[in-house]
C-alpha cells in the first residue's frame, strides 16, 4: 500500500516572519506558484496569508494547493498575576478562536502549537542559552494541566490536534524537556510535532532517538536540516536563535547531516500518516529559495518512493 502521507512546505525558504528583512519583498504568490510547480501538495500559513478561512481557500485553491497546518502562538505556560489557570486557559481560547476557525474552514486537522511566553527567539540579542525554565515541579505539572485542558478544546469545538512544536529558545526546547513534556500530558489531548532540525540544536546529537521515544504521540512533523559546524559555533559563541538562522544553522533536508532515511522509516513503521512539511530559515539571499524548496522536495519524495517500493 501507498504510504498515507503528503509533502508540504513552509514559506520560511522566500520569506520569515521573525525577521521580515529576509525574503520581504518576495510576494506570496511567488512562493505558492514555485512551491506547486515544483511538486508541493500544501503550504503551512505565514504573515502573508490571507486571515479568513474563505480568503485563505481561494488564494490556495488558485495555485491547486491546500492549507497544511498554521503556527499558533500559544501563552500557557505563564499565568498572569491575578489569573487562575482557568481563566488563563479560557483567556487562551478566546484569543485562538479565528485562527482555529480559519483552519476549521480549510480542513486542518493539526495546528502547529509555539509556546511564546517567554520565548527569546524572536529577540536577535539574546543568547538562545538564556532561554525561559519551569522552575520547579509544580510549574510543569502545573502547565502541562493548561495544555490538556487546551487541547481537549481544540479538539471538541474545532476537531484539530494540538500539535506541540519543541523550539529553540523556549520553555521545551532540549530532548529531556520533550520527555517531561510527554510523560506530564494527557496523549488523548496533547500531541508532539517533532521538529528534526530544533530536536538537534536542542542537543539530540541523534534525532531519530528522540523521535522513536515518542513517536505514537507524533501527529506532525516539520523536516529542517541542520549544518553541524555551524550550530556548534552557535553554542559555543552564544549566539541568539535568530543569529544562527541568519549565519546558517537550518537547511532543507539532504543539505544537511540529519539521515532522512532513518527519520522517514521510523514514521513509517510506526504507521504515521500526515504531512512531511520541508521547514528551514534560511536567508534567500544566501539559500535561492527555488533550489532549496526543490532540494527539500526532491531528497523527501526519492525517500517515499523508496519506502513505497520496498512495502510492495
């Protein structure tokens, strides 16, 4: 049998949103038309995007495209002074009702889930070493409770997964924080996106270990590489998540030293069925944004076949 999944990509290879100044005179249309022509089936959203569930469709639907799945800034895991958890949660679900919605109406079943309470990724002065840390026991249990609650409502009201992005930078960055993580949610509620490219500069020198941990919680999964030399100087040198990004620390897969074989496998094997979204900031200017959508694209699809062949 076909293996059950699509390949998609974020705009991030033509444009970023934390630092516009890379690819920010690229329209969208030109990263929809090289994305379908070169074989993509579905785009994940960026700030270009159109901001209505209808407007969204009809932009995509020009270009034979579909929605694969949204950022979410999500603000759970501090609670402001004065705010039960209750009334953070509900405040939470208040401030995603369009964005859900939007996706609702283009058919998403997984939203991309970025915790930003605290985060310093988007701050390029800021060491990503000096990123936000539950303080104590109480402090997880208590936002892995948020999280539940939160993803309960997603699910009921909008019928789409939380899909929890680990990220550099940010309160769940490091493998042993993705292990917390899993073993405090509810796997009926909260769902992991498993992010290869954060999953090694978070210190997994091994990715697919990571992934074969928690790989029945795996609902999402974005496919970054990553220059070894580079993001190695990016620790020792303290660099800032986005000082790395502009010197070069994610590319697509195949440029990089992440075994996309190794990582497509165990997703097969473990019966995953989604999407395979090619992820990698990177300065266009530096990484043309064709030929690296298209590098993405081709080692990915070479990849799939391959697995397709071999299960005949």
């Amino acid at each position: 049998m076909t293996w059950n999944v699509r390949i998609g990509i974020n705009p991030l290879s033509w444009m970023n949103d934390d630092l516009p100044s890379l690819g920010g005179e690229t329209p969208l249309e030109t990263a929809l038309s090289e994305g379908r022509e070169i074989g993509y089936a579905g785009f994940e959203l960026g700030n270009k995007f159109p901001k209505d569930g209808p407007g969204l469709k009809a932009k995509l639907d020009e270009f034979g495209l579909v929605c694969v799945s949204g950022w979410y800034s999500g603000f759970l895991a501090e609670v402001p002074a004065g705010q039960t958890d209750a009334q953070a949660v509900a405040a939470e679900i208040e401030r995603a009702q369009a964005h859900m919605r939007k996706l609702q109406y283009n058919g998403v079943k997984v939203v991309v889930y970025g915790e930003c309470a605290g985060t310093i990724q988007g701050q390029i002065d800021t060491p990503v070493a000096k990123r936000p840390k539950f303080k104590d026991e109480a402090a997880w249990a208590g936002y892995a409770a948020r999280l539940n609650a939160f993803g309960q409502h997603l699910i009921e009201t909008y019928g789409i997964k939380l899909a929890y992005h680990h990220h550099m930078g940010a309160y769940v960055e490091s493998p042993a924080d993705v292990d917390k993580l899993m073993a405090l949610t509810d796997p009926a509620k909260v769902f992991l996106l498993f992010d290869t490219g954060h999953a090694y500069f978070g210190g997994a020198a091994d990715p697919v270990a990571v992934l074969k941990k928690h790989v029945d919680r795996v609902v999402h999964v974005h496919c970054k590489d990553v220059r070894a030399q580079v993001i190695a100087k990016a620790r020792n040198d303290g660099w800032s998540f986005l000082h790395g990004v502009i010197n070069g620390t994610f590319t697509v897969p195949g440029d990089g030293v992440i075994d996309y074989d190794a990582v497509l496998s165990t997703l097969h094997d473990a019966g995953y069925e989604g999407w395979l979204v090619v992820e990698a900031e990177q300065d266009p200017a530096v990484a043309p944004s064709y030929e690296y959508a298209k590098k993405g694209y081709d080692t990915l699809r070479a990849i799939v076949d391959r697995i397709d062949a071999s299960a005949v």
